[in-house]
C-alpha cells in the first residue's frame, strides 16, 4: 500500500500541465529498494528534469520575460526577516530566544487590547495587527496606537535593512546566478522586467557584484530621483569606429520594486529620492497592512502597479513567479486573470511547499486552487516544488550551451510534435 506523505516541502518536483502529474526531479531512493525499481525511479528522474530543462530553455527564448519574486527570495541562508520575525520583534519584549515562551512589551499589550485584536483568532500576524491599527486610528485618535505603529515601522525598516552583510557575498549566490541567468537572453528580445515585493536591497546588490546594470526609474545624476520615463531608456554599445549604430548592452535588466525600498526617501518637495539611511516617517514602503491595495495607488507605486498589470498582458510572455505566497490580492488577481485570458501567456510557479498548497492546502486559498486547477486542465501553468536557490541552478545557461546544443534548441522550438 502506498502511503502519501503528510508534506513534501523541501521535495523537488514539478508538475506537468501536459501530463498532469507530478514528477520528482531527485527522489529519495531508499535502500529498500531493489535494484530494478531503485533504477526506473533514477530513470524517471533523470527524463523529467530534461522535461523541465527543455521547458525552462523554451521559456527563456520568449519574446517578454518577467519575474515575480516575494518575500520567499529572502529567507533561507539569506536570512532575511520573516513576517513572524516582524511581528517577534514589533510586539514582544524577548525577540529571538529561540523556542523560549515570548512576553509581549507593555506598550504591544496596551494596543492589543485597546484596538481589540484577537491573537488566538487572528493568530501573529503583523500584517493583520497594523492593519487593525489603522483601522482604529481611522474613527479614534490614541497616542498610545500611533506611538506604537511608528515604532513598528521603524522596527520593519531596520529588520530589511540590517540583515544584508556588503561584506558576505556568499549569501547572494542564488540572487547571482538567477539574474545572471535571465539577464543573458538575446539582445534582440525585450529587456527581462523583474518585479519585486521586497523592500530589501539584495537585486540590487546581486546585479552590482556581476556588473549588470538594473534601470529602476531613478535618474542617473545625484541626486537619484524616481521619474518614470527611466523606465523607456535604454544602454547601448556605440562601436569605436564612429558608427552612429550602436547595439544594445547585454546584462541590462528592469526592476520594479512594487512595494518600495529601504533606501526609498519621499523629500518635503514630495520627490522621491534614493538615501542610504531614511528615516521610518519618509521612507517611500507600504508597510505590512491590509491596505496595500489602496496604497499601490499612490504615487510612485501607482506607476509600478500600472507597469506591472501592462507586464501580463503582452503577448509571448513567460511569468515566473517565485517565493510568493498569493496573500496579496491586488498582485494575485491579475495573475490569474492573465493565465485566463492572455492564450500566449507561460506561466512558472515556484515555491518550496507548492505542492502541499495546491494538493493538501492546511488553510484554504483561492488563488493556489485556481492555479492549480488550470494547471490540471492543461493550460501553460507549471508548478515547481523547490527553493528559489533550488530553482535558480534549474535555470539553464543560455551561452552556456554548445553549438549542437543550440542547434537542437533551435529545431526543437521549430518543430511541434503532431
């Protein structure tokens, strides 16, 4: 009798709209095993990560490449802060002690309780605390409520900034290699549009360390400020012979940072400019609360928001989506409004436990089961259960190939199977 494990988190597999199963990409061959069977499943193995390899080489010749990276991105040996880490360090007095009990501050106590905020009902939960703030604040001033909120942001800004060591470049080894990757797609096709909701500064200091060049919408001259007519510049190469056509710079990137940025100053002009240090009440982020979607339409997001739904309509475009939980609507809707109604849309999932969410979801979500529903109907909707580092040497090295390589490529993407 087979039994279905209770999770496959840390698994890697991926699901196949065309065969519309899982596959494991490195299965656990026990030694319980006999030889005959122990190598089918290394067979099976070894031909579905060539499947994968021949989606992801297909992908990466799309006409529109864009990414989608959350919060996930940042976890792992990166250490970036959790939103359980948030609220650990926002409401209790012993953060980071391990399995210790925690003691919420007397000020975190004071709020919980004047604003009405359930823990066991609402469970810890930072986003849904200062959203319960806001709301508050909304029909009654307190002092106590607005102390606390300003000090929890200060808490946010600190925690994605201060983690990130200039001097470890190890911990961005999967942040290199996944730019370095889809950063070297033909020169002719569009430039790669990486969308992010993180505040932290990892893309940006991945792409510095490898000489890539990221356009952000800041201007080039000090001091940067956000204008977004920087996003329809481009870098070209002029050749020194004095010919006035240039071509255009490989390693050149987009990046949309939909939630703002730690290094993100809103000046009394109301100007946004890039600092290394702002202050919590100027710093350009949406902070964890319900109202993001609100907020996304105000300036400078609302121009990121409106690159970001123009993103998904265009066609030949592959989506990848990783570290994401689909826990923001105003970015989850679109995506799968896109999946319906874009025919020329590849859409790529991946995400460490995207099998026990779709499969066995502990708590239910609607857009994990539409995704997953149209990926058992066939549509071009992938799921990848892996880490985003996982997924990041998944990615193949387009140069990289050799010339019967690229040829094989080539015919391949020529010749549809009858």
């Amino acid at each position: 009798m087979t039994v279905t494990p209770l999770t496959t988190a840390g698994q890697q597999l991926f699901f196949s709209p065309e065969t519309g199963a899982w596959k494991a990409l490195k299965p656990d061959v026990s030694s319980e095993l006999d030889e005959a069977k122990k190598q089918q499943t290394l067979s099976a193995a070894a031909s579905a990560r060539e499947e994968l390899k021949a989606v992801l080489l297909s992908s990466l010749q799309m006409q529109h490449v864009v990414a989608l990276a959350g919060s996930g991105t940042s976890l792992g040996e990166i250490n970036g802060p959790s939103m359980w880490k948030l609220w650990d360090h926002c409401v209790n007095s012993n953060p980071d002690t391990g399995a210790d009990k925690r003691t919420l501050t007397a000020q975190a106590q004071t709020v919980i309780g004047q604003i009405g905020y359930d823990v066991a009902v609402e469970k810890e939960n930072i986003e849904a605390l200062l959203s319960r703030c806001d709301a508050y604040l909304q029909i009654k001033k307190s002092a106590e409520v607005e102390t606390f909120v300003s000090a929890s942001k200060a808490v946010i800004l600190k925690e994605c900034s201060a983690f990130l060591d200039e001097a470890d470049e190890s911990k961005l080894a999967s942040h290199r290699t996944f730019l370095h990757r889809l950063s070297r797609r033909r020169v002719r096709d569009s430039r790669m549009k990486l969308f992010t909701t993180n505040y932290d500064l990892c893309f940006e200091r991945a792409a510095g360390k490898q000489g890539l060049v990221l356009l952000d919408g800041f201007s080039f001259t000090q001091p940067r400020q956000f204008d977004p007519r920087f996003f329809l510049y481009d870098i070209v190469r002029r050749p020194s012979t004095g010919d006035e056509v240039g071509n255009p710079l490989e390693g050149v990137f987009h990046l949309y940072k939909l939630h703002g940025s730690v290094n993100w100053d809103r000046a009394t002009s109301g100007d946004i400019e890039i600092k290394s240090d702002p202050k919590p009440e100027t710093a350009c982020l949406i902070y964890p609360a319900k109202g993001k979607y609100q907020q996304s339409y105000v300036q400078p997001h609302l121009e990121l928001i409106s690159q970001y739904f123009a993103a998904l309509r265009e066609p030949n475009t592959c989506l990848i989506v990783s570290g994401f939980g689909f826990n923001d609507d105003h970015l989850s809707e679109p995506i799968i409004a896109a999946a319906r109604t874009n025919p020329h849309l590849r859409l790529i999932i991946v995400n460490r436990s995207v099998d026990d969410l779709t499969s066995r979801p502990k708590e239910p979500n609607r857009f994990w089961n539409a995704l997953y529903g149209l990926a058992k109907q066939g549509e071009d909707v992938w799921l990848i259960n892996a880490t985003f580092s996982e997924f990041a040497e998944m990615i193949p090295d387009l140069k990289s190939l050799t010339p019967a390589q690229r040829l094989t490529r080539d015919i391949k993407s020529l010749v549809k199977p009858t």
